[in-house]
C-alpha cells in the first residue's frame, strides 16, 4: 500500500522550519444533505452551493491515498452519512485498509439491518447524537417528529451489537437545564462514554448565536450536575464517563484547534474540497479539491494547508507568547468570525485585545430571553434564502459579526 | 473547571486493586493495537482516538490476548530481552496504568491474592 514517494518528508513550502508531519485523521464528510435542521450545525451556511457529491470510486481514491499517507482515523459524516448508499461498501474499503471506522451519526436512517450490515462491513464505532431528553424539544431543534424514538431504538441496537457506545449530546441554551435528565438517559440506554459538549459557534450556530448561547449561570449549574452525577456513577460502580466542554467564548485561553492546523486532520468535504477542519471553508481562501489534485499534494504543498502552520503568520503577540507552540494561535475560523481577520489572535485568548467583545457577547446575553432570538433551521431553504439576500447574510456576517448578533 | 473531574478519577483509581501477576486481561472490545509503518510504531485506537506506544508499551500490549496471565508476559519478554533486569515491575505498572485509561477488558482477575 505505501509507497516509497509517501515515505519521503516533505518540506514544500512549509513557511516554518519544523518539516511536515503526515496526517493521522481523516474526516470525510459523505453528504451535506441531511434530514434533520440543528440550528447548530456546523456546515456551512451555503451548503447548497456544494452539490456535486463525490461518487463510490472517487472516495474509494481519498482513503486509499490518505491510508498510505498515515491517516489511521476516520470519521464518517456529513450531513447525515447514512443517505448514502454505497456507506456500507466505504466502511468495508476503508477497514480493510486499516482505518479505525467511526459513523458520527443522528441515527436517523439507521435500522437494525443496517446496523447489522455495516457491522458486518468491519464498522469500529458508532457515535448517535442526541438532542434533548423529550421529545418535543428534540423535535422543536431538529425539526422531525420520528428522530427521537428513532434515535433511542437505534442507541439500543447498536449497544446489542456490541459497539463501544458514545452518545453526543449539543449543549446550548435550550436545551443545558436538561442536563440531567440528558445523563439519566445515556445511563439507561447503556452509554460507555457521553459528551456533552456545548456548541461551538460555527456555521449555523454563528448565525444563532444569540438564540443558543447559554448563561455563565446556567454552564456553572450544567457543570455541577455533570459532577453529582460522576459520582453518582461511580458510586454505583458504573462505567460511563462524561465529558463536559463549555463554549470557547467562556474560556480565557484558546484551545489547541485541530492540533494546529494542517497538523494531524484534514476533512474531506462532499464535493472534494480538502480542509484542515470542516469549518475552514467559511474562511475567505481557496481550498483545493481531490477531483484535481492529490492528498499527498495537498497536504504537504498546498497553499491553503502551509497557510497557518508554524509560527511565521502569527501576530506579534502570539509569536511572542510562550504557548505559541502549545495553542497555535488558537481557532483561525474563530478568528475570522469575531474580528474579520483570519490571521487574528483567536479572541478567545485573554491577551487578545479583542478579548472584551467575548465579555460583552456574554453579559449582553444575560439580558435578552430565549424567545427573542428564533432559531433559524438548518435546510436547504434558507441556505438558499441567506445566499440570496442583498449583500449576502453569509458575507455581512463574516464581515461585522456584531451587526447579525444585534438583529 | 475540571478540577473535580481529576480528583473523582483518582479515587476511583485508587480504590481499584492493583494488578496481579496472575491476572488475565485483553484490549477493551472497540480498541484496536496495529502497527504503522508510517509512523514506525504500534498505536492503540480507540472511538475518535488514538495513542501512539513506545516500543516497550506496543511489545506489552502484542502479548494481551486474553489467554495469557501477566505472569505468562513478563517470562516472554524477559527471554526476549535477555540482557534487560527483571521486567515485571515495569509490565505491572504499565498494565495497570493501560487499564486505568480503559483500554482494557478483564478476562480474569484474581482479587487479594
């Protein structure tokens, strides 16, 4: 399978020193279509634009070329991955070439035939998301009556079929006072680890922001419940762990995103473009496509992957900070949606002098009630609807972010 | 934030017994050890995760197979590095360590002895 041409280190036009090291991750997002709304989901808004799917062959080509390259995980998302129909013979492709298989999956489309078969096909993990612990919240933020039972069947099924069971559940203002009732119900579906991870404000969930950033007050409750209920568990000798991830925006020092970028991940979009993360795209750059270029390329010699490795792009401030080679500067998505520049120290950082926007976003929150902010769905109607508005929704909100929160 | 987290880990940690020589364990059911030649050294994988092992850990972890004790593994691996001083303290705080971040599943655990 390898190579000796992907043996060979590349130095490219890597701008720093450190020579590129091979990726570890793939994600490959088979489909943006999906039959759920999440107002936080973290596609891109105009997820519409990017219709021309990669077929069985040519994703057959991106595992093979990235196996031999070193990734050794992979995802399988989208969207929701279980629209596609050749998902079963990509899962068998990529095990039998030494991928550990994971589906990150709402579990909607799933049977217990199909769990059966992609078993069968060599599947590693199934992770289901979760959106509230009833069902008319889940059916208020995804928008399907059937979804939740669904769901609970299929969490089921996978836990018979012998699976390691994760279960995710997106944390935000409508849902985080649930939050026990979200761990009591992990419990009883049997869950060997659960997320609970509050939305990142990404995609869909920049631009419902206001609608589903949560209260300090309510992160601090959510939080402690999370630990009554850790002991709780291990009072009981039950094995379940809970991981419990607050919003970056309540955070003083920016996370390590991506392991840095174009480090260990790449993502693989629907249509082909590759991505150092499955934000990436929403950032004002080109990104290359499979259908024209190879991975190993891509990867070691693309602008857009040597764009923010190293330290050499960094702003002062970062490159004289001594976690410059810890946090990497931070998110550059992140970046780029609260300040408008991409090569920002990510304002997460309490050094960063755009740290303060964070402080008021939070405090102004406070005032505002969850009714006065709608969330807005997740489809194909309005992807095309925010395209199509004067002067661009997706454009202006790039651009003065504070301007689409104070709507 | 997670303070509470870490100290409710370690206890649970602490109360558990410690690993017997004449245990049997195997890799957890969903975690996979494999060579990568890319990376020229065994990896563990696990849902969305991966460690990479030193040669010691990866020569460890090869031997876990469900049939043999640790007793069994440190004989192994003593007449495979003939030259190294005894192994077994070694083996036993890394198989405990491997357990206590849940790579592994207990085939056979023999309590108090």
């Amino acid at each position: 399978m390898v190579n000796e041409k992907n043996t060979v280190t590349h130095n490219g036009v890597n701008p720093s020193a450190e020579p590129t090291s091979p990726p570890l991750w793939l994600l490959a997002e088979l489909t943006y279509r999906c039959p759920l709304q999440c107002a936080y989901c973290s596609n891109p808004l105009a997820f519409t634009r990017y219709q021309n799917e990669l077929d069985t062959e040519a994703w057959f080509s991106v595992l093979r070329q990235a196996r031999a390259m070193g990734a050794a995980q992979l995802g399988f998302s989208g969207g929701e991955p279980l629209i596609r129909k050749d998902l079963e013979v990509l899962v068998s492709e990529a095990r039998q070439l030494g991928f550990y298989t994971n589906l990150l999956t709402s579990g909607v489309g799933l049977t217990t035939q199909r769990v059966d078969a992609l078993a069968e096909a060599g599947l590693d993990h199934i992770q289901i998301s979760l959106q509230a612990a009833d069902p008319e919240l889940a059916q208020a933020l995804a928008g399907s009556a059937k979804a939740h039972a669904n769901k609970l069947a299929m969490a089921k099924a996978v836990k018979a079929a012998g699976y390691p069971m994760v279960l995710n559940v997106v944390l935000h203002r409508h849902n985080i006072d649930q939050i026990g009732a979200l761990i009591a119900l992990c419990d009883e579906l049997g869950a060997d680890a659960v997320e609970l991870a509050n939305c990142q404000y990404y995609g869909w969930a920049f631009l419902n922001r206001q609608a589903l950033m949560p209260t300090r007050e309510q992160l601090i409750r959510a939080e402690a419940e999370t630990n009554r209920w850790r002991e709780t568990l291990a009072a009981r000798g039950r094995d379940m762990s809970l991981l419990f991830v607050v919003p970056d925006y309540f955070e003083q020092a920016p996370k390590a995103c991506m392991g840095g970028w174009g480090s260990i991940f790449m993502t693989v979009a629907p249509d082909g473009a590759v991505l150092p993360c499955h934000s990436a795209r929403e950032l004002p750059m080109a990104f290359p496509n499979v259908k024209e270029t190879s991975l190993q390329d891509i990867w070691y010699q693309s602008d857009a992957f040597n764009r923010f490795r190293g330290t050499q792009w960094m702003p002062t401030l970062c490159q004289q900070c001594d976690e410059r080679d810890k946090d990497h500067g931070g998110c550059r998505c992140q970046a780029y949606l609260l300040t408008g520049d991409m090569t920002a120290t990510d304002p997460v950082c309490q050094h960063s002098p755009q740290h303060g926007l964070l402080e008021n976003l939070i405090a102004d929150n406070l005032q505002s009630t969850p009714d006065q902010a709608p969330l807005i769905p997740r489809n194909a109607r309005q992807s095309k609807h925010l395209q199509s508005q004067d002067g661009s929704a997706i454009s202006t909100h790039r651009q003065i972010p504070e301007l689409i929160y104070r709507q | 934030m997670s303070q509470q987290l870490t100290q409710t880990q370690k206890l649970a940690q602490i109360q558990k017994n410690p690993v017997a020589q004449q245990d049997i364990y195997q890799l957890r059911r969903g975690w996979r050890l494999q060579w990568e030649a890319i990376q020229g050294c065994h990896v563990i994988l696990y849902p969305e995760g991966m460690v990479k092992l030193s040669p010691t850990a990866g020569a460890i972890l090869e031997q876990l197979d469900g049939h043999q004790t640790i007793a069994d593994i440190i004989a192994i691996l003593q007449q495979r590095y003939p030259d190294a001083d005894s192994l077994a303290d070694d083996v036993l705080q890394f198989i405990n360590e491997a357990r206590d971040n849940g790579w592994l599943a207990v085939k056979e655990v023999h309590c108090g002895q």
